[in-house]
C-alpha cells in the first residue's frame, strides 16, 4: 500500500507530492514549495511522519514545478530526476522567475535522466516512466500498475489538459501523448495532475472534451 500526500503549493496553485510506502521510503515529486512556510510544511510532514525521502523527481522542470528543488535536494541530499530533454527548461528557470516576479533559489542540475520505459522503484511498488511530451518537451508520467496510480503532471487534468502555448509545447504532441501513454491505461487508474483534483483515465475518456473531440464522440 503507498500513501500519496498532497501539496498545493505556490502563486501557481502546484500540487506537489510525497509518495510513501509501509517501510517508510517515499518520494518528493515536483516540489514547488516557494518560501519558508511551505518548505516548513513539507519537511515537518516527512519528519512527522518518519518518513525517508529517496527519490526528488520532476515531471518537467516549468518554474512552479522546481522552486522547491535546491531545499529538498540539500535538506534530503538528494540527486535531481527528470528526463533529459527538460535540461534547458530548467536552465530557463532564472529567466522565467524574474520575468513573473518570482523569488528562485535555483535547482540542481539533472544528475540521473529518467528514460522511457524503465521503473523507480519505491518499497514495493514500481513506477513505470512514461514520456508524455507536449505541455513541456519531454514531460514524463509515472505510472505504478499495482497501484492503479498515475501522477501525470501537467499532462493530463480533470476536464482539461496541459496549455500547449510554452515554448517547447505543442498541442498535436501532446494529444498523442494523452492517447497512446495515458488513454491506454485502465479505466479504474487514479491520475493525480499538477494542478486541480485527482481524477480517473476512465472518468476523462467519458467527460474531457479535448479527448472526446480528439477520439470523436
């Protein structure tokens, strides 16, 4: 069994998320706590929770998604995940913070790329790393099948998806990510978004209007 905590994090309303096991370990994905209060919250959670942080992973590296990257990497000493192809996203990040006002600690460079396909695994659990580009160049997902879970990041959201207007987005890229990554999933599989409620693949192939106008219906 895990235990999936939310965050809602940032002016950007960012859901980050702890991912835990019954041992104890857990992962930290997408952190985007911005100030000291959320760093506070988060790490006062783990610590509550005698929990053991083993994995900092980014679904891609947009700047509301890795304002908490430097204080989680240094308190937990951990390596920066994510794919390769979100490298100069990350580098963007000074940019893209001053442009919107935002205070940035920075973040670690990507030390271990995270390649499509192949599993993080978490106590018992696994993760499959799906690549789901299009919000983002290389937007990946997390899939655990014995779990029923996907943390989708900003690919995929209850009655929407990700905005495609980014540089490095693309709407047609993303839609076949949604199709042949997420929509193949069973129905009863539980997505868990970068921003909003968590929702089901089944409940988006009956109700989100981007996939109904992408499969016809």
């Amino acid at each position: 069994m895990i235990h999936i905590e939310t965050f809602t994090f940032n002016a950007f309303a960012e859901n980050t998320y702890v991912i835990s096991t019954e041992n104890g370990d857990c992962m930290i994905i997408d952190p985007g706590c911005s100030n000291n209060f959320e760093q506070t919250r988060l790490a006062n959670y783990i610590s509550e929770k005698n929990l053991t942080p083993r994995y900092l992973i980014n679904t891609h590296c947009h700047i509301d998604h890795i304002l908490g990257n430097k204080f989680v990497a240094t308190k937990y000493n951990l390596p920066l995940r994510a794919h390769e192809g979100e490298t100069a996203v990350l580098e963007a990040g000074p940019q893209v913070a001053s442009m919107y006002g935002i205070h940035y600690m920075g973040s670690p460079e990507i030390s271990i790329y995270l390649e499509p396909g192949t599993f993080v695994s978490l106590g018992e659990t696994n993760w499959e790393i799906l690549f789901t580009p299009g919000h983002s160049p290389a937007s990946i997902c997390l899939y655990c099948a014995s779990e029923k879970v996907c943390i989708a990041g900003d690919v995929l959201f209850e009655g929407s998806i990700g905005r495609t207007d980014l540089p490095g987005g693309d709407f047609t890229t993303l839609m076949t990510s949604i199709r042949t990554e997420l929509l193949t999933l069973p129905d009863d599989v539980h997505v868990y978004p970068g921003h909003g409620p968590a929702t089901t693949i089944g409940h988006e192939r009956k109700t989100n209007p981007f996939i109904l106008g992408e499969i016809g219906e």
